[in-house]
C-alpha cells in the first residue's frame, strides 16, 4: 500500500500509464478486442476508453477483409 505522499506522486501513475500502454499496444497489432479486454481483466464496454488506438486498426482490419474476399474469387 502507497503512503499518502506516495500516492500524491507522478510515480503513483506509473502502473496505470504502463497498464494503458499495454492494452493499447495489444489493440493496435490487431489483437481482438475480446481478448484484449480479457487479458487485461477489462469489460469489452471498457475498451471505448482505447478508441485512438481501435480507431488506427481499421484500416488494417479493412485490408485483412479485403484479402480474404479477394481469396475466395
């Protein structure tokens, strides 16, 4: 547990910072955002919270749907 100074700090922030990162780090290389929530112990409903990050996966995931329609022709 943090002492009341210790939780004043910029350090307090730290693990909230790194645990962000992560879960943005996991939804922008294309993991599900099923699985994202999962793993980070997060509701699917949480994850709007990671728009910027699931809004620049888009195109990818565009183009990965391209390609497989373009694998059925």
């Amino acid at each position: 547990m943090l002492t009341e100074s210790e939780a004043a700090s910029p350090l307090a922030d730290v693990p909230y910072s790194l645990r962000h990162a992560g879960v943005s780090l996991w939804l922008e290389s294309g993991v599900s955002p099923a699985e994202v929530a999962r793993r980070a112990g997060h509701s699917i409903a949480v994850l709007r919270f990671y728009a910027k990050a699931i809004h620049r996966n888009q195109e990818r995931a565009n183009q990965q749907i391209e390609r497989a329609l373009e694998a059925t022709d």
